[in-house]
C-alpha cells in the first residue's frame, strides 16, 4: 500500500553543499545548501535566498566554489549553515575549516573537503531563489580516487534529510 505525501520533493541522496565566496574584503564566506545538484553537463543549480551574505557576494563577485560536506566534518559544517556571515564575517576561521583560492576563479576552496567544482554565474531569479553556475573547473583530493575514479565510500558525503531528521 502506497501513501499520498502530497507535493514533497524526496530525492535521495541530497549532498549537503558547502557554497563558498569572497565578501567585499576578501574575506571568505561559506554556507551550507541542502537545496541543490546538477543543472547539465556543464552546470550546477542552486537555490540561494536572496538575504545570505553568500548570494549577496556571488552576485557581486559572479563567482563561487561547491563542495560537499563529508563525514568527520558534520560540526564545522552545520555550523556555517547556521551561522550568518551578515552577523558574523568571520565564521569560517571560527568553524575552523580552512581555505585558499581556487585556481581557476577568485573563491575559496575547502582544504578539508575533498571535491571543489568552480563556477561562474550564469544566472540568478530572486523570486524562485533559482542560482545556476557554469563549472569551469574541479579539483578533487586524490586519497578519495580507486582505479582513477571518484570512490563514494572513500568520499564519505553528508546526505540532507528531506524529510526533516537532519544530515547523514
């Protein structure tokens, strides 16, 4: 027997997508999106509202990193979803990841979090939150390749819940 859950996006597995930026200062800015994933070949999508200090510096900078939370890392992570950057700038040296610039755009890349997929703005829609990127580039951190191939059960990601018990 099937029940009616109504209208529920439940797509599993969700990765917990760690965004980070550069804020007018050069400060880095990360934050955490449940809501997101591949947008096509070439592309990720996104959706951001408008009021994170994370929106507020890819619309001025037209750049980003993505990242996904692995385990082992699920406090540092959690913490910069819950924390603002408009209320506390300096949150990623606080959470105690660490960060350097991204080779190919002028964002941050998660020393600790093995992949980082660089993009670009394309486009942005306020109204529906709806953020896309085009990949320029992505790094991964060798220790989790088998055979030259991204191995998941070296990788280790947070999965977010959709249906409300939290990170994985």
């Amino acid at each position: 027997m099937r029940k009616n859950l109504g209208k529920k996006p439940l797509v599993y597995p969700q990765p917990v997508l760690m965004v980070a930026t550069y804020d007018e200062n050069g400060n880095p800015d990360i934050m955490n999106a449940a809501w997101g994933g591949v947008g096509d070949d070439t592309q990720l999508f996104l959706c951001l509202s408008p009021n994170h200090k994370t929106t507020e510096n890819i619309l001025k900078n037209k750049v980003f990193t993505v990242s996904m939370a692995i385990e082992g890392f699920e406090k540092e992570c959690d913490y910069l979803g819950i924390v603002s950057a408009n209320d506390t700038p300096d949150k990623v040296a606080i959470s105690g990841l660490h960060v350097h610039k991204a080779e190919d755009i002028n964002a941050p890349v998660i020393d600790e979090l093995p992949i980082c997929i660089e993009c670009e703005l394309i486009s942005y829609e306020p109204e529906h939150c709806h953020l896309f990127g085009e990949i320029v580039g992505t790094s991964i951190d060798e220790s989790i390749l088998t055979d030259g191939k991204v191995d998941i059960t070296k990788l280790k990601p947070l999965i977010f819940d959709l249906d409300g018990h939290g990170y994985y």
